[in-house]
C-alpha cells in the first residue's frame, strides 16, 4: 500500500489532479475542508464497491483489498491529518523523538508548494536524521 500512496502522490497527486491537491500544499481558502479531501472519499468508495463486489458476486480477493485500503485509510488519517497537520486537536502534546522527528520529515514533502519537485521516495520511512 505504501508503494501505492507514493506513486499515486507523485504522478497522480502532483500530476494531473494537481488542482485538486494544490489546496493541500497553499492555505489559500478559509474552508476546513480541502480540495484535497476528495481522495479521501475516491478510496473510501473503492474499498467499499469492493467490499461489496466481495458479498454480492463472492469474490474472495476483493475483501482483502477492501480491508487493506480500509485499515491505511485509518492509519493515514490518524498520522498525516490529525497529527502531523493537526485538523483535529488531538495528539497535539505529542514531543517525543519519533513525533518530532516524523513532523520534520513532513515537512521537506510541504516545502515545495508547487507542483514540481513536491515528492522524494524519502517519504516512505522516516529518515533516522530528523530524530534529534
């Protein structure tokens, strides 16, 4: 899944739905809501058309892939838009080596705000460095 997310990122993210992740990079707009968000609600729908291809035709493959897509959703939420972005005011307090060090990581993605350059594959696991 995590090849997926950086894939689907950096050429479909920072590609040709740029418009819709813009808004994600430049706080541009007064709204809680993103532009953004929209992918959250793309995956949502494919992991439930899944779960769902999985009960009415019996498809056994389709639960797994609607289970694995349902689970980094949830992880991804947690960590990317109520920690490190903090949309919710929860885990804020969190000052640990590895909550520091996971937010300055993120950081390198957030300081491109353009379109180029807005991905590194460095992305898919913490760099040691930024755990001071």
């Amino acid at each position: 899944m995590e090849f997926n997310a950086w894939w689907m990122h950096k050429y479909v993210m920072h590609g040709f739905l740029w418009y819709l992740h813009e808004d994600h990079h430049h706080k541009k707009h007064n709204s809680w809501f993103e532009k953004n968000d929209f992918f959250f609600v793309f995956y949502a729908a494919v992991s439930i058309a899944l779960k769902v291809a999985h009960s009415e035709y019996d498809l056994w493959w389709a639960l797994p892939i609607s289970a694995g897509i349902l689970a980094y959703g949830i992880a991804y939420f947690i960590v990317h838009d109520i920690f490190i972005h903090q949309r919710f005011k929860w885990l804020r307090k969190a000052n640990n080596k590895y909550a520091k060090g996971l937010r300055r990581a993120h950081k390198i993605h957030h300081k491109h705000l353009g379109k180029k350059d807005g991905e590194n594959f460095g992305m898919l696991v913490v760099p040691f460095k930024y755990f001071k």
